[in-house]
C-alpha cells in the first residue's frame, strides 16, 4: 500500500521519490498538514486509488 500512496503523493504535490518517502511517514504518523482544501484534495486522491483516507482538523 505504501507505493500506491507514494504514487498518489507524486502525482499531487509534484515531488520526487525521495521526498514522497518523507512525505509517507508524515501523513501514515498523522504529522502532514496543510489546508483543509488541501487536505481533502489530497484525501480524494488517496481514496480514488483505492486508499482510506480522510481530511480533519486537528
């Protein structure tokens, strides 16, 4: 599951393979934010993938 979210991460936010891995600790640990628009773009990309995700406010 990690490269499907990688993939996704890739594709959204334009980053490469090394920071996608960075970026993946980060949303799997709880600690990536952003916008609540952003967040929930990137939530309905992850779960268009196939990936249950979900935008909260912390």
């Amino acid at each position: 599951m990690s490269v499907a979210i990688m993939r996704v991460l890739r594709a959204e936010l334009g980053i490469d393979l090394m920071n996608a891995r960075t970026v993946l600790r980060r949303v799997v640990d709880g600690d990536y934010s952003g916008t609540l628009p952003e967040m929930e773009h990137l939530a309905r990309a992850l779960r268009k993938s196939g990936i249950r995700a979900a935008a909260t406010r912390p």
